[in-house]
C-alpha cells in the first residue's frame, strides 16, 4: 500500500471555484479574496482577517507595522518550523528562542525569564495543531511589572503599552484555544498558514487576524495591512480596470504580499466544508490513537485538555525511550512499506543557518527530546480507517524490528 503523507483536498468544488476564477475574467486579489476573508472571519470569529500569499509574510508584515528594529527582541519557541523565526530576522529583530513542553507548547515560564526590555513581540506556535497557554500568555504581556519593563519605541507600540502576542496559527484552523474560543481570536494577532500541506489550503498563502485592544480599530487595521500588503498603493488593480480608475499614489513602503483571488478560489471551497473535513480528521486522529492503545511505548500527541481541542494537522507521534538514531531506523522501515512520514520539527538550533547564529541545541533539552522520537503519520480527511490502520500496523512492525528485536 502506498501512502502519501499529505496531499491536497482537491474535489470538484475546488476545481470548479477556480474554474469559476479563470472565466470571471478576474485572477488577483478580488471578490475570492474577501469572500475567504469572510469565511474565516465568520469561522473563528476575529475582529478582521486580512488574506496574504504566505504566513511567512504575514508575519513579517505586521512585525514591520509593529516598528521592530535591529536590537531589539522577538520570544519564539525552539521547536517549530523555520519560517516562525526567519519572518523576525526578515523584520530587522532578533529571535530569542526558549524551551518547549512535553506538550509541544512553549513553556510560558521560559518565556516568562527572556522577556528583556528590548521584548517587542512573542511568536508562540501551536504545534501539530494544539494550541499554547494563551490564557497564562496574555497574562504575562498584561502583568504590570512586565508592561513597567516595556519601552515603547514606534507609535504602534506606544498605543499598545506592552509587549504583541502573535500567535503562529499555521497548523491550528478549527482549534479551540479554550472553552468555546477558536483559534483566530485569543492573542492580538494570529496568523494562519494556507500552504500547500495545511488543513486548509490555497496553494500558498496565509491569514492575518487581528484582534487588537482598544484604542485601535481592527476595521481601520485592516484597511491598513491590506494597503501595506499592496505596495501601499492607494487603488488596488481591481479598482485601477474601473474606468476612470487610473490615478494612484504611493503612501508608504509597503511590501507586494497580497493573495491572489485564483488562489483564493481553492481555499474558500474547502473552508465551506471545512466541518465535515476537519471531523474526518479528527476520526483518523482517533483511529490511531485507538490502534495504539496496547502500546506503552507510544506516546501519542495531545488532543484535548482544559478546554483546548487540536485541530489534528499533524499526528506527532512519539515513541518512549528511543533516541534519534533508532528513530531514523523507524523511519526507514515504515518508509519502505510505502508509506509517508516526516519530522516536526527538527528544532531550529540544528539547522546550519540557525547554528551559524550561535543558537545551540543544548539550551533547549525538551525541544529535542520531543524532537529525536518524534514521527509524524499521515492525517488528512482522504485517509480511509483501513489505510490509518495500515500505517499503525507498519509503525509497530518498525518498533519490533528496530527496538525490541535489538
Ligand atoms: C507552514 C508553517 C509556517 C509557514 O507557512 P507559509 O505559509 O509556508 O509561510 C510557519 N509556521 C509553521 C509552524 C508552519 O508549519
């Protein structure tokens, strides 16, 4: 059996939302667009969702709204994928990587001792889909020895008084942070990532949703982003193809990182049903933790607690007691009965970019721990029950060639 780690949902919705986008005459940023912008908005409930072409940009370009400069400091958790830290360093700012938890959650009270005056943002990610302490986080930015500590340097910063949570959402769409709250709404700024592998996805591209405190205006935010999101350009190509549209001007420097509505086509056809697509997820997350659950050498990744629920993108399965090398054995194994996994993540202080940098893995001992057992199955709506109970099958064949027979 051959089985792919995570292909797009592509059904005849998809398509015929596109082809519907290729005869409209009308391909970039557009009517898809806002009508993505909508569902999401609609979905979890933010005060304004802005849609770019990636989470990368998306962080980077409320960073740059943020005012973040050379020096100073952004907190981001040493286990996630890279792009969480390149968007600070495409911003100007340094990131300061701290320790997870068993969880795969970054650990508040690491968080909590790296918080220097120069802090002007912290990037916590929900991991796999299972969202971070937000309650504890928003806690911290908002406790008042922490805001004395704050030096406000732009005028963004000024108004806001404290340090910005920006939360990496790029796996949890359809999450609940806590009791009845999804993910979309719990920090000042979350981002989600509609990359090709994500549980909704418009090729490449990625959502911005704000949530900011009184005084600012999200409305007024997003009018905002979204004109830095075009060059700063004051009429955008679809007002400009009016007639009598053709005067402009150039308010700002802003960036070229707005979503295409050819790609936004994709994603609003998945995210109509993204119910029955996230609950098919949710059943394949449980049919492996049902086929695992005479084995207590599994670890199997966190789903729900304290009114928190994952959405299910990624099954972090980990086994108990092995180390990276015998992983690796695993994973040859498993890989040669067809079937497809990966690693999330490899922390970022062992990729060569990141070490050159200085960033040593030895000061994140959780984040390798959960690293170096750590093999993500396949998990996505398309799976059949027997093919997720094919690929635990073949996991524990792995765990019986590699570690017990050894
Ligand atoms: C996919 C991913 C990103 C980057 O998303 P893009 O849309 O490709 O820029 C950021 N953070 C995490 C945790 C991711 O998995």
């Amino acid at each position: 059996m051959n089985i792919p780690f995570s292909p797009p949902y592509i059904d005849d919705a998809v398509v015929n939302e596109v082809v519907d986008t290729l005869r409209s005459g009308w391909i970039t940023t557009g009517p898809k667009t806002k009508a993505l912008e909508d569902e999401i908005q609609a979905l979890c409930g933010a005060g304004a969702v802005l849609c770019v072409n990636s989470w990368t940009s998306g962080a980077i370009l409320v960073l740059r709204w943020l005012g973040v400069k050379p020096g100073d400091e952004v907190i981001v958790p040493a286990y996630t994928y890279c792009a969480t830290a390149l968007a600070v360093l495409h911003a100007g700012a340094t990131p300061v990587m701290v320790d997870s938890n068993e969880d795969f959650t970054i650990s508040v009270e690491a968080v909590r001792k790296a918080i220097t005056p120069r802090t002007k943002a912290i990037l916590p990610v929900d991991i796999a889909g299972f969202p971070c302490d937000y309650e504890a986080i928003m806690r911290l930015v908002q406790d008042a020895g922490i805001r004395a500590m704050f030096q406000a340097e732009s005028p963004v910063q000024e108004k806001l008084g404290r340090i910005l949570v920006l939360s990496d959402a790029a796996h949890s769409l359809g999450a609940y942070a806590k009791e009845g709250v999804l993910t979309g709404c719990e920090t000042d700024v979350v981002v989600f990532s509609l990359h090709a592998v994500k549980n909704v996805t418009t090729a490449e591209g990625g959502a911005i949703c704000l949530n900011l405190p009184e005084p600012f205006d999200n409305g007024d935010l997003y009018k905002d982003l979204r004109l830095q999101s075009l060059n700063c350009q004051t009429k955008d190509a679809f007002t400009k193809t009016k007639a009598g549209g053709w005067r402009y001007d150039i308010v700002g420097f802003g960036m070229k990182v707005n979503m295409a509505d050819v790609n936004a086509a994709v994603g609003l056809a998945q995210i109509r049903q993204y119910d029955k697509l996230l609950k098919r997820r949710i059943e394949v997350f449980h049919v492996y933790n049902k086929a695992f659950s005479d084995c207590d050498w599994v670890i199997c990744p966190p789903f729900e607690s304290e009114g928190k629920r994952s959405s299910c993108h990624i099954y972090a399965l980990r086994v108990r007691g092995i180390d990276e090398e015998q992983r690796d054995r695993m994973i040859d194994y498993i890989s040669r009965q067809g079937v497809a996994v990966n690693v999330h993540f490899i922390p970022m202080p062992m990729l060569s970019f990141f070490k050159g940098l200085g960033y040593r893995i030895e000061d994140y001992p959780q984040a390798y721990r959960n690293y170096c057992c750590e093999i993500s199955l396949p998990i996505y709506p398309q799976l059949t029950d027997e093919q997720a109970e094919y690929v635990a099958r073949v996991v524990k064949e792995a765990y019986t060639v590699v570690v017990k027979q050894a």
